[in-house]
C-alpha cells in the first residue's frame, strides 16, 4: 500500500469532519446534519464535528537526555511529571557514523531522568540536585539507571522507583509535588528485580516486578518505601493499579486478562480474560484502567494485526463490553485515502494497520481511549522499515450497546523510521553493529494518562527529531479541544 505523506494526512486531517456519508456511516435524512457529525461505523454513535478530539503540537521534553519508555503522572496540583530510561540498553548507532554518540553519556546523574512542568507541559525542567542549574544528580540516594515508574498517593505524595542494573530497584518519594526528593531506599526491591512496577492505597504503597524465580512478587510499605513488607505472588507481570474505591488490586496479564488482589497484594486470583481473546506478537506492559463507575478495561493487539478492546464490571467474572477497534482504523485509514484525492495515493485503501504496544486509559464511567505506536501497512514491527506514527481511538460510551469511536493520529511526522526491536536487551547484540532490525530507542512500552479536566495526556520514545542521535527522546502531546474523557 502506498504511505500517505505527512501533508496529505494534515489536509485530510482538516476535512474529516465534514466528509460525505459513506455506505457504512450512520444514516440521516439531513445532509446538513452529516456534514456536522463524524462518520463513523453502522451500529456505533456518531459524535458532532465540534467534539473531535484536537491535540498540541508534539515536544520534545529534552533534546539532550535519552527518553526510552517514558511514564507520566499527574499530580493533585496540576503538575505533570514524566521520566524515561537514559538509555544505556537503548542505543544505535547514528544514521552519521561521525556522530560519536556523547549524548548517551553527557547528561547521566546516577539516575533516570525525571522532568516536571507545573504549566500544563508548555516548559519543562530537569530534576536532578535541588539546586544544581545543570540539573544533574542524584536527586537522593536511590539511584538507578532504567525502568523508571510513578504512583501518586492519596495525600498527594509522589513515589518512584529506578531500576539498578537487574541487582536491585530503588524507591524514594517526593512530599513538594516532586520539587525535592527524601533519601529513599537504595534497596526497596530486597533483591534481584526486572521491570517493576508500582501502585497505592490510602497509606500504603505497593512495589511489584519480575523476581526471575516467580512471575510477580509484591511488596508493601507505609512510610514511603524506607521499609518494606513482603506481600504474596501473582500469575502475572505486567503493570498494576489500585481501585481507588475498595483498595482491590488489579495486575494486567500479558494485555487482555487481569489478576485480582482484594486484601493488600496477599493472595490473587487465576488469570481472568474475556472469552475468545488470543494475543501475540508485540510485548503488552499496559496497566488496567479503571473509570469513574468502577469498570475495569484493558486492550490489546493480537500478533500486531488486529487492536482489541474490553471492561469488565465485576473484576473480570464477566466482559460484557468487548469491541474490535481494527474496523475503525480500517473506516479511518479509508476515509484519509479517499479525501486526499492524489495521484501519489492512487493505489493505496483503507487498511487494517499494524498495533504495537497498545495502552489504555479511563476517566468517567465508559470513556477510554486506546493508544498505540502504528502504521498504515500490514507488516510485523521487527520487520517494518516505518513510517511509524502514534494513534488514539476515544471510546465514549463503552459500556454501552452503540458505543462512539473517534480515532486521531497524534503524530502529523513519524516518531520512527525503522523496524522496532522486542527482544529486551538482546537487540544490543545486533544494534551495535548497525542492523536496523535491533533497533531498541523506543524501549518496550510507552504511556497515556487523563488530567482531572479529562483531557488526555501521552509521552513516548520519538528518534526522528534528532536522528542522529544514538539515543531518542521524550515526545509530549496532550489534548486541547474537543470532547473530554
């Protein structure tokens, strides 16, 4: 299929809205009324042209400090906080081999970067020593060098943790709304850990991650992470929120099932999923996300050709909510095609896409939106030259039988040209040597979340900005306009 270029997707972008009904949209017997709403799938509600979803610009966070898996949180006073891998298992040689590299290294204060903006993402600073203008490190003694992860507590307390080279994980926290950092445990994990994950309940704090001899270890603390309790083991790996009304656990499976802990991480359930659900080919990190009623959702893609949707409202018992969100891509891809009217696009149509990395986020009762690193071709991600792109598709009504789906591509300019590499570090084998296909920058997840307004916000890896660069960097968007979560 032909790749649509970036000025095209723009203009298509700009007309969407006001596209004629196809066959497959929702029918009226106003033309006036058409060109006022999105089309959209037969079955499915179509929302106003006027509550499309619009974002800002992409940004770079930092065009010096590495950005492999980004995570973002927000904080009850507004503050947006964002840390990313230095990129030390993430490099590739640059596109210039007389780039010597001096970025992977230059900027490295013992720990991840950690960035915050208390002006809704338009500046940014690095937080490394309180009062060092650099903004280099350590920022306390809980050092560390990847892995990065956020919880924000119910007194508005902010924890974290940073991996140490598979040896151990650190935690510290942040009682100024993350301006200065206490000591922290140089040891939170209590041994041998890989990509950890964390998440709170009233006064406790809960630290789980890879232990190697079980899927999933938990732990639990209430004095911030300076001494640590050993909780139970769940059959599950991936990343773990709290249910902000009861205290319940819930831990992703692998993307489209969760494991559920009603009393502190001490026992947890068998792996519950939706029926019928397969998954396969992308690596799948992505948290639970629970709305405002208490639904728990997840996503995922299956072998990277078809983009999933579910909730559950009784913590995974059933999964009355299920929608394949591939057919809206393909309706999307299709309607970009036709509205560009290009001899350059003559041979390309609407297509199926491929999904990589899927992640969900929830605000009121059965509103989600679904994120992804994607593309308009049909191609395994480890074999793609790009380009790739970063899409949400907005769920409105999700726990309803006529849903809304209104899909976005939050990346007019790919964020990266080139296969993306899942095998862990492993990829540094091939890397090194300058075979694309061991392309590793963009890390293994990347992350979304939703501001008390409702309006989404996302972070992930980009190597296009600075494509000579060994490393890649935190790109931000966040929404601006139209409806809200």
């Amino acid at each position: 299929m032909a790749r649509l270029p970036a000025a095209l997707l723009a203009l298509a972008f700009l007309v969407l809205a006001g596209c004629a009904q196809g066959p497959s949209q929702t029918s009226s017997s106003s033309a006036n009324d058409v060109a006022q709403r999105l089309p959209t799938l037969e079955g499915f509600s179509s929302l106003a042209a006027t509550e499309r979803p619009s974002f800002s610009a992409p940004i770079l966070v930092d065009d010096i400090r590495a950005g492999g898996e980004p995570v973002i949180a927000i904080t009850q006073a507004g503050t947006i906080l964002v840390s990313a891998h230095p990129g030390f298992t993430h490099y590739h040689p640059s596109e210039d081999r007389t780039h010597p590299g001096a970025e992977l290294v230059q900027a490295f204060g013992g720990q991840s970067y950690l960035w915050r903006s208390t002006d809704d993402g338009a500046t940014w600073a690095h937080i490394g020593l309180p009062l060092a203008p650099d903004g280099l490190g350590p920022r306390s003694t809980a050092l560390g060098v990847s892995d990065p992860e956020f919880t924000v507590m119910e007194d508005g307390t902010i924890c974290f943790t940073d991996l140490e080279a598979l040896a151990a994980a650190s935690t510290n926290c942040s009682s100024d709304d993350g301006v200065t950092w206490m000591p922290g445990n140089a040891v939170g994990s209590g041994g041998p850990v890989d990509r950890q994950w964390l998440a709170s309940y009233g006064d406790e704090f809960y630290f789980t991650a890879n232990y190697f001899a079980s899927l999933s270890d938990f732990r639990a603390s209430t004095d911030g992470g300076l001494t640590w309790e050993d909780r139970g083991s769940s059959p599950c790996n991936a990343d773990v929120v709290a249910d902000r009304r009861n205290g319940h656990l819930i831990q992703g499976c692998n993307g489209n099932g969760i494991t559920v802990s009603t009393d502190g991480a001490r026992t947890w359930s068998e792996v519950r999923e939706p029926a019928n659900s397969t998954t396969g080919g992308s690596r799948m990190m992505t948290e639970p996300a629970i709305d405002g009623a208490g639904t728990v959702w997840t996503t995922w893609t299956d072998d990277e050709r078809t983009l999933h949707l579910a909730g559950t409202p009784d913590e995974g018992l059933s999964w009355p909510w299920q929608i394949d969100l591939t057919a809206h891509f393909n309706f999307f891809s299709g309607n970009l095609v036709a509205l560009t009217n290009s001899t350059e696009v003559d041979n390309a149509a609407a297509t199926n896409g491929t999904y990589v990395w899927p992640w969900i986020s929830a605000g009121s009762g059965g509103r989600v939106a679904v994120s992804w690193i994607g593309s308009y071709d049909i191609v395994p991600s480890d074999q793609f030259d790009g380009p790739w792109y970063v899409f949400t598709a907005y769920v409105l009504g999700a726990d309803t039988a006529t849903p809304s789906v209104v899909l976005s591509q939050l990346t007019p300019e790919p964020m990266h040209v080139g296969p993306i590499c899942q095998g862990g570090t492993g990829c540094q084998v091939t890397s090194v040597q300058g075979d694309p296909s061991g392309d590793r920058r963009l890390g293994d997840f990347f992350e979304t979340t939703i501001g008390a307004d409702g309006r989404l916000y996302g972070v992930w890896s980009n190597t296009r900005e600075r494509q000579n660069d060994v490393i890649s960097h935190v790109q931000f968007v966040k929404q601006v306009g139209g409806v809200r979560l």
